[in-house]
C-alpha cells in the first residue's frame, strides 16, 4: 500500500500494461500523426485538464515510441523553468541523444550565439535604466545601436538559417526513417516568461523536417501564461497559441469508475472491508462494501474530479479507515461523503464540524453543491435515490451532534400522516423528490444498522484523523 502517489510502472515491450483507460488505441492514432508530418516537422498538443493523466499517458506512449525504434526525448519543462531562456535547455536536451555526433558541437556554439542575441532586449534597457536622464544622451546611444543593429539583423538571420540547417543533419539518420519525438511535458505549470519563449524558439529555431515535438498541457492555463508575459487580460490567449500548434488533440476523458475501484484494492480500502466481513460484525457486510463503491463512485463521477484529485480523496479515505475498528460500525458511505466534502468543499465542511448549519440549511446546501445529476430522480432506483438515502443519513446523524443527547432540533423526527399512512419531515428539499427523502429518513429512524445517535462528531472526528490509526504494511 503506498502512502504517497508513485508513478505508474512502464515497463519496456509492455508500455501500456498498467493503461486502465484504454489509451493504447490513443497512442496507436497519435503515432500515425507523427508519421504523416515526418517530412515537414510540427508542433502537436495534447491537451487536458491538471491530473487528467496527461504525464501518465506521454510517459507510456514514449516507451511504446521506443519500443517500435523512434528517437525520443522526454523533456519536463517545470523543472527547468529557472532558465532564463528555454533555448539552452532544449539543446541540452537534444545533446543527451545527439552528443556524440559530429558537428554537434558548433551547434552548440550556434545555439548559444543566438540565444545571447534574442535572449536580451537591449534597446528596452537602455531606455529604462536611463529614463529621466539627459534625453539625447539617450537618443545618442540609441542612434548608434540602431545602427549596429541593422548589421546584426543581417548576421542573426544567415546565423538562424545555419542553425536549422546543422540541426536538420544531426538528426537526419540514413538507417531510420522515423521521426525524433520531443516530448515536453508541464509547459502549462512554468513561469509564463518562460512558457511563451520556449514556444516562440521551437517555432522560430527548431521547427525542421524529422522532428516531431508534442506538448502536454492546459490550454486554459497555458492562455493565463501569455496574458501574464505581456501583462495584459485582454489579449486573446487562444488565437495567439494557435500560431504555433500545427495539431491540437485532447486525452480522452479517463474512466472514472475503473480508477476508482483500482484504487480501492491499491489504497487497501477492499482489504479493509474484507477485515470488516471477517470481524462478522455485521449481517449485511457485503452490502457496505457495495454501498461504499457507489458513493465514492457517485460523487466523484458526477463532479468530474480529476485524477490526481480523487487519488487525494480515496488514500485520504484509506486513512480514516485505519482510524476504524474492525469490530464497530462501518458508515462507509457517509464517511465518504464527508471526506469528499473536507477535500472538494472545505468551506461546506468546517461548516458541518462546527454545527453552524441548521437542518434544513445543511439540506440546502448539499443541494445546492452537488451537481443535480447526483439529485435529480427521473427514475425510481439510481445514484438520485441513492444520494437521497445518503443526504437523509447526514442530516440524522447532524441532528444528533455529539452523541451524548444533544439533539439540534427536537421537532425534526417524522411525523405520520394518517391518511396516507405516510411520514412528513420539517425539512423541504428543493430538488431531491420529498417522497424519496421522507422515506429513507424514516427508514433510516427506524433500521439502520449504524445508529446515527452517535452523532455527527463521532464521524467529525474520524475524518479528521483524531484517534489512534493503524495502516497496514502490504506489498
């Protein structure tokens, strides 16, 4: 069992093996992309949303790349965002499989005297650090690097044409047709001075036939970076990316369901319910199994959490469990609607832990953050039904506070409607069906197998990780 999120295993000639979303077929497609602009070179993206997978997928899709004899580099831009020009970086990266070959070295020397002449911005300088002294000094100076500067024009650009020249022989390979793949990965997550000119030089600089460089990232975040590099939120972020992608894919969207539930067994949550079912506290044992899976699938399939998100809820579920005895009630469900909440709504919550909502505000408010596929009910049985179930649990266990007799509101037990034979609450839900959450709520009074006179802060105090926790060694 792992406590912190390890990367996944990619093993040589089994790339994919470990893939739970089926992007095998993905990268399979993105190869064949990668073929067709061989002769030309290109710029490709592939975009999603922060711990979507994005780094999981270019890390398997590279070895499979290997495996089948391309030439890769596998860049993570974020960690060399401390370059003040991303041009150096890229060439030492190139350097890793080019090195050895001969005139790589005066490419070397090419690339560092171009990035010293676009690396400044000389003329900018000059004028600010003398701003506010003696006008034509300024003009002077000014004058004479124009001058110099119509020469240097002249120089850069032969110097430009021989770079691209020299890079396209050092990657040229008479005995492998493949394109090079340059994989950079982050570029959303550096500093925007740094993302824009790492963009702007791959276009500018390195944009030649039989290299291939594709791009993990954000293109939402990646459109702030260039609002910041030129400080202002008005130029359009997206058109101006535009003109250096010559493809834009997006991942497909991951299974939420299926990460989940291999969370569950990688986390030990399975191993925890095993031990529950063992312990025989319980007659329904292998109903709380089910009844947790399909809370903690509900709620983080209808938010559409990412990833990395869901891991953080479900191994900080792991926790709580291991604050659980293995001989008490389960309460899985609620629990994990609770850490759910202290992960994706802090701020509903503290609220709950601190008692500051009354009854039917706590109602309200579950109604009014959870999405309304979760709420809705259209048919008789479903996650709606189930989350009514669950929202009706909270609200008896809420109500009974500390376990030690303190009741929030005496006055909301059920009440029997004698014409109908039929239960009403003080509470009105405003998008759960009343009927649905009447009825669990007195089924829950009435059945429950976890008695929520317990109250609330028995729960509070699980989630909050402040009994005595026993985790497992397991391999």
């Amino acid at each position: 069992m792992n406590c912190k999120e390890l990367e996944i295993e990619v093993q040589p000639e089994k790339p994919f093996e470990n893939d739970l979303f089926g992007l095998h077929s993905f990268g399979e497609m993105l190869t064949g992309i990668i073929d067709s602009y061989a002769d030309t070179g290109a710029v490709i993206t592939i975009n999603g949303e922060w711990g979507i997978g994005k780094t999981t997928f270019l890390r398997m899709w590279n070895q499979y790349l290997r495996d089948n004899h391309y030439r890769t580099l596998f860049f993570n831009a974020w960690q060399c965002d401390y370059y003040d020009d991303p041009m150096l970086a890229l060439i030492g990266e190139l350097s890793e499989e080019f090195g050895q070959k001969s005139g790589f070295q005066d490419f070397v020397k090419k690339g560092g005297r171009l990035a010293f002449r676009f690396g400044g911005e000389l003329l900018k300088g000059i004028i600010k650090n003398r701003l506010g002294a003696d006008l034509d000094a300024v003009v002077d100076e000014v004058t004479d690097i124009g001058i110099e500067s119509v020469k240097d024009y002249r120089e850069s650009k032969n110097l430009l044409e021989d770079f691209k020249k020299q890079l396209t022989e050092i990657v040229a390979d008479p005995k492998n047709e493949k394109p090079v793949v340059f994989i950079i990965d982050e570029l959303d997550r550096c500093n925007p001075k740094f993302a824009v000119k790492l963009l702007e030089r791959l276009k500018h600089l390195f944009e030649v036939p039989n290299i291939i460089f594709v791009l993990g990232l954000n293109t939402e975040q990646l459109q702030y970076a260039v609002q910041g590099f030129y400080g202002s939120a008005y130029i359009n972020g997206n058109e101006y990316l535009k003109r250096f992608f010559d493809v834009e894919l997006s991942l497909p969207t991951p299974k939420l369901d299926v990460y989940c539930k291999s969370l569950f067994a990688s986390q030990g949550i399975d191993e925890y319910f095993k031990k529950h079912e063992d312990a025989g506290w319980m007659s329904e044992r292998d109903r709380e199994a089910t009844r947790f899976s399909e809370c903690a699938c509900d709620l983080i399939i209808a938010n559409n959490t990412n990833l990395r998100k869901t891991y953080r809820i479900v191994h900080y579920m792991r926790l709580v469990f291991a604050g659980c005895m293995h001989n008490a009630p389960a309460n899985s469900d609620l629990l994990f609607l609770l850490c759910f909440l202290k992960i994706h709504f802090p701020l509903s919550y503290n609220k709950i832990r601190y008692h500051e909502f009354s009854i039917q505000e706590l109602l309200d408010e579950m109604e009014r953050i959870l999405p309304n596929s979760l709420l809705l009910q259209v048919q008789k049985y479903g996650a709606p039904r189930r989350m009514a179930w669950l929202i009706a649990k909270l609200l008896l266990y809420y109500n009974h506070l500390d376990g030690h007799g303190s009741i929030l509101d005496k006055d909301f037990t059920g009440s029997l409607i004698e014409a109908n034979n039929k239960y009403t609450y003080t509470v009105k839900p405003q998008i759960i069906t009343s009927e649905t959450l009447y009825e669990a709520l007195r089924w829950h009074e009435n059945n429950s197998h976890a008695p929520y006179e317990i109250g609330i802060d028995y729960l509070i105090e699980k989630i909050q990780l402040a009994g005595t926790i026993n985790l497992p060694v397991m391999g």
